[in-house]
C-alpha cells in the first residue's frame, strides 16, 4: 500500500510539473505533421536525396580537376636542399640509370678509407613549356568534357528522383482513396449485418443469413486492413524520398482528385531528355579524350633556368677540411637553356591507346543510339497507357452508377422477402470494387500523364498542373 502511494505520488509530481503530458503520443504526432503538395515533394526530393548529393559533389571534383589541368600552363619552380656525411672514395667508370646508388663528383683519389666529411647541397630549377602542339589545351578540354559529362549526370540524376518522388506521392494518393473506398464497403457491410440480425431476431430470415452478413463484414475489413497496409508502405516510399518520418507525411492533393486536364501529350524530343542529354556529354568526352592521345606524338620543349650552390669538407688534395666545413654551399653555378624530348618509341603504344579508345567512342555512340531508341519505345508505350487509362476513366461512371443501383435493388429486394443474402453480399462487393476502380482511374489518368511527362524529361508542366 506504502508503494502505491508512493508512485501516485510521483505521477502527481510529474504530471504537476509539467513532464507527464496529459496530450497522448498519436496527438502529439499530429501536431508536427507537415502538409505536403506535389511541388513540395518534388522540391525536397530534390533536396535531400543523398544520390543527388553524390552526383553534386562528383561535378565539383570535375570542376577542380579543370583548374588543375590548366596550371600546366604555368611555370614549374623545384627547390633543393640537403645535407649529409659522406665518404668521398671515387673511381673511374659508368653507371647505367638507376636510382638505388647515390651520385659523387670529383677525381679518383686512389685511396680507399672510411673517413668522412660534410657535404650540402642548395639549387633550384625554373622550367617552362612555352608551346605544346595542341596537348594542355586538349587535356584542358577533357577536364572540361568530364565536368559536363558530371554535370549531365547531377540533372539526369536530379531528373529521376524527382519522378520517383512525384510517383511515390501519386501511389500514396491512390491508396488513401482505396482506404476511403474499402471503408465504405465495411460500412456498408455493417448495415447489412445489423438488418440481417433484426431480421433473423423477428423469425424473417433463417439464422445463416446471419453467419453469412458477419463473414462478409469480416471480409471487407480485412480488404480495409489491407488497404491500409497499402497506404503505410506507400507512405514508407514517400518518406524516403523527402527524409520525413512516415508519420507527419499529409498529403494536400487537391488538384489530383479532379479531371486530368485533356490537353495535348508533352512535346517529345529524344535528345532533349536527360538521359540522352548525359550520354551526349559522354560520348564528348571520350572524343575529348582521344584528342589528348593525338597531340601526344610530338617533341615537347622546355625552358629552363637553374642555380646551385654546393659545399664539401673534402679537399682536391684528398685531404678532410674537419669541424663544420661543407656544411654551407660555397661553390655556386648557373645555367639557362632549352630541353628537348621526344618518345620516339612510344608510337606502337600510343597507337594502341587510340584504338582502344576510338572503340570506347564507337560503344559510347551506339549506347546514345540505344538510348535514343529506348525513349522512343517508352514514349509509345507511355502515350498508349495514357490513351487507356483515359477510356478506363471515361468508363468508370457508368459502371458504378450501375454497381450502385443493382446494390440498391439487392437490398430492396432483400429486405421485402423477394432476394438472398447471397445477392446482397454479391452487389456490396461489386459496388466496393467499382469504388476502388473508380478512384484508381482518376489517379490512373494523371499517373499516365506523368509517364509521358517523365518520357519526355520535364515534369514541371504535370506538376504545375496538379498543383492548381
């Protein structure tokens, strides 16, 4: 009894201090639920997805790579220092290139010993390129060729999230007027349930007209459990496009719930989609890219400019200088000129490479081809959907004023003694499924137009007109 008072106690102090909210959990869910358009949600699609992102920064590592490209125009400035203690033992001969023995300069002593004396070394090296057959500015407009080809991708990509969104936000729609549709059959099942039993209960109707209106109650509200199944994972889907918790995800669609407007498919230009626009950027820049290998093949000339100084404790004589000596440079030389070199054996390679990349730009050109091909497929297909999702639609209203009147006359006909159950169970179902379609064609127009919109590469124009 003690504890119980106690935890009263406590739930009274929380709940007087303000830290046990009287508001339950599913309001306080509502109350930070964001209403969301069409237009919105193709926004923050836009904005938040991380693919897009992605697609974002790789375009900036191509724009920097251009500026890194372009400072091979610039002069190069290499500086040196270093020091060290060394023998100084040298002989007559030759050393093929190499990089593991260190260099030495001076006359063979004829002496070979162990001693050792400071040595130091400090230089720079100036060289400049001042022409290139064409090369930095072949390499220069590849860099440039990528980051379009990047940029191509960034909008091809931004493209594709903004349909799935605008899909998404449709599909969630369409199962939310399933729900309402699937609430009506269960409401309606339910009447159904209540005169059958009153009619059962006055000795009107035998006592399985009874089991038969509760299994179909049960029927339609597992139709309804399913169909809000249906709008939890479509909500699901959106939330992942918009980086919000399914739970504050309110669709305001007014504009989708009327009559898809009858204007004209969007205009269609296979080159002008984002697809084909991001394999044009490729095809260039493996074009931009065999142009380097041309420009390869040519001598490449270098002005040069080089200052040194150096120091050794060692003396001509063969003699040690001892204590600090050599540790500065005290001999200095200077040099200008030009350098020349040419691969002359790098023809069979540089060949190869051209091959192997004129084949890339064939396979790149035949890719565009296909995909070319491949949008005007969907365009048919997504233009024949529209077509049919059309006539469906224009349809629907004669069969669910039909579905409704034979519903009526099913329940009329019941409840005077002259039908079944079977015809009433039989003409809710109808009339549920019809409601079902009926608004599933609505929705079925405008998400054809949004094929054809996504075909075509804009989805502005759909998405403007949902939005009035």
């Amino acid at each position: 009894m003690h504890v119980l008072t106690m935890r009263a106690s406590r739930l009274a102090l929380l709940a007087g201090s303000g830290l046990l909210s009287a508001q339950p959990l599913w309001a306080q869910a509502a109350a930070t639920r964001v209403s969301l358009t069409l237009e919105r949600t193709v926004a923050e699609a836009v904005k938040n997805y991380p693919s897009i992102r992605v697609s974002q920064e790789q375009m900036n590592a191509a724009s920097a790579a251009i500026q890194l490209a372009r400072t091979a125009y610039l002069p190069r400035l290499d500086l040196l220092a270093q020091f060290n203690r060394a023998t100084r033992n040298n002989i007559f001969g030759m050393l093929l290139p190499q990089n593991i023995i260190p260099s030495i300069s001076g006359p063979v002593l004829g002496t070979n010993n162990g001693g050792s004396a400071w040595g130091s070394a400090a230089g720079m090296l100036v060289s400049w390129e001042p022409f290139d057959f064409g090369a930095r500015s072949a390499t220069v407009a590849a860099a440039g060729a990528e980051r379009a080809a990047r940029q191509a991708s960034l909008k091809r990509t931004q493209f594709e999230v903004s349909v799935a969104a605008a899909d998404a936000y449709v599909t969630l729609l369409a199962s939310e007027e399933a729900v309402k549709a699937a609430q009506a059959g269960v409401d309606r099942a339910a009447t159904l349930a209540r005169t059958t039993h009153a009619l059962v209960n006055a000795d009107l109707r035998p006592g399985a007209d009874a089991s038969r209106a509760e299994a179909e109650m049960a029927s339609a509200k597992t139709q309804l459990i399913q169909s809000d199944e249906a709008v939890e994972i479509a909500r699901a889907n959106l939330a992942r496009f918009t980086g919000m918790d399914p739970e504050q995800i309110v669709l305001e669609a007014d504009g989708l719930l009327r009559p898809a407007p009858e204007s004209p498919p969007t205009r269609f230009v296979p080159g002008a989609t984002p697809g084909a626009m991001e394999q044009t950027a490729v095809v260039e820049q493996v074009r931009a890219q065999l142009r380097i290998l041309e420009r390869s093949y040519f001598p490449r000339f270098f002005l040069q400019a080089a200052a040194y100084g150096r120091g050794s404790g060692a003396e001509l004589s063969g003699t040690l200088a001892g204590g600090a000596n050599g540790l500065a440079p005290t001999t200095q030389n200077y040099a200008l000129g030009v350098s020349i070199t040419f691969p002359v054996f790098d023809r069979a390679s540089i060949h190869a490479r051209e091959a192997e990349k004129q084949s890339t730009l064939r396979a790149e050109e035949a890719r565009y081809e296909q995909v070319v091909r491949d949008l005007r497929a969907g365009w048919n297909e997504a233009v024949a959907k529209l077509s049919g999702a059309r006539r469906v639609a224009e349809n629907i209203p004669a069969q669910l004023k039909a579905a409704q009147a034979a519903n009526d006359q099913a329940n009329a006909r019941y409840q005077a003694g002259l039908g079944n159950i079977d015809e009433v169970a039989e003409a809710q179902r109808l009339l549920t499924q019809t409601e079902i379609d009926d608004a599933l064609a609505r929705l079925g127009v405008w998400r054809g137009l949004l094929a054809v919109a996504a075909v075509a590469g804009d989805i502005q124009p759909f998405v403007a007109e949902a939005g009035q």
